[in-house]
C-alpha cells in the first residue's frame, strides 16, 4: 500500500517527510484473458530469449578490451538497461492486470469491452467502437482506449444518450445509438 508524501525542507535546513493518508491510486488494467496471455508470452520470450542475448552481447564486448573506450560496450549495458525496464514495466502491468470476462459484462451501459455504435451529431457519421483496455487499442480494428478522449466520454452513458466528449478539436457530442458485447 503506498501513501502520499511530501518533503519540505525547513528554515534551519531540515528535511521534513509529511505523509498523507490519501492512498496513490495503482492503475489497475482491464485485459481480456487472451492479451493477458499475449503479454505473459512476451514477458517470457524477454526473460527467456533477449535476456541471455543481451548478457551474451555484453560479454563479448567485454572481450574485446578496454571498457573505457569501448562503444560497443556501452551500446550492450544500455540495451541491457532498456530490456530490464521494459521488463520490470510488464511484470508490473501483469501484476496490476485484471481479467474482465465477457459474460459478467453489464450492456445497459458503457463499459470496458462493450461495443458501442455512435453517431456524431455535426457530422451524422455513425461509427462502431469497442471500448479496451491502453493494452489493446488499435483503431484500425475498432478498439478504443478506456483512457482516451472518446472512451472516458463514453463511460457509463446509456443507449440514446448524448456524450459530450472534450477532444484537443474542442468538444464533440456523440449520440449513443447502441451498446453490446
């Protein structure tokens, strides 16, 4: 559990930790069980594969001499470094993932994994989206983030609904048509 803290530093030059009760939010991640595979896979293909390349690459720039002058090197320990923060990055959003399973999905509102049909009410154009987790959007297959504009707009309205969403063009309604799995 983490909580808030704030540092301060005094008129006698004294570092002053001042801890809040107000618990920082982890981001929790809604996945379905398929992109949870997907991303334990992935975890383990750097684990298992680009780790032990990567320990490899640096072991025979080490060979070749002085460290000191030694680029190759170098360029070896920061990939290594940039493998192990993408690591530690995925352990922590598979910690931090939950399975949301379709069949316990409420479609008498928007929500995670629901597919929502809108109309935008300037354009008139009617588009369907599904509502994903960050780890799974792609909008060429209709898949929103949770966490974008659109999607944080969208959450919660019911069918016939008009959300108005703030986009970086300003704020756009969309009438809810439809909502399903």
């Amino acid at each position: 559990m983490l909580y808030k803290c704030n540092a301060s530093v005094n008129t006698w030059g004294v570092v002053i930790f001042l801890f809040s009760n107000k618990k920082i939010m982890s981001s929790i991640n809604y996945v379905t069980r398929e992109t949870l595979e997907k991303m334990k896979e992935e975890l383990q293909r750097m684990k298992g594969v680009d780790r032990p390349a990567a320990s490899r690459a640096i072991a025979e720039a080490r060979e070749k001499g002085d460290l000191k002058e030694n680029a190759e090197y170098d360029a070896a320990k920061e990939a290594q470094g940039i493998l192990e923060a993408r690591i530690a990055k995925l352990e922590g959003d598979i910690a931090m993932a939950r399975i949301v399973d379709t069949d316990s999905i409420d479609t008498s509102k928007v929500s995670i994994l629901t597919r929502v049909t809108i109309t935008n009410i300037a354009t008139k154009k009617t588009v369907t989206y599904q509502i994903v987790s960050e780890k799974e959007a792609d909008l060429k297959l209709g898949k929103i983030s949770v966490a974008s504009p659109i999607g944080k707009g969208l959450l919660g309205k019911v069918a016939g609904e008009v959300a108005e969403v703030q986009t970086p063009n300003g704020i756009i309604k969309f009438k809810i048509e439809s909502i399903s799995i």
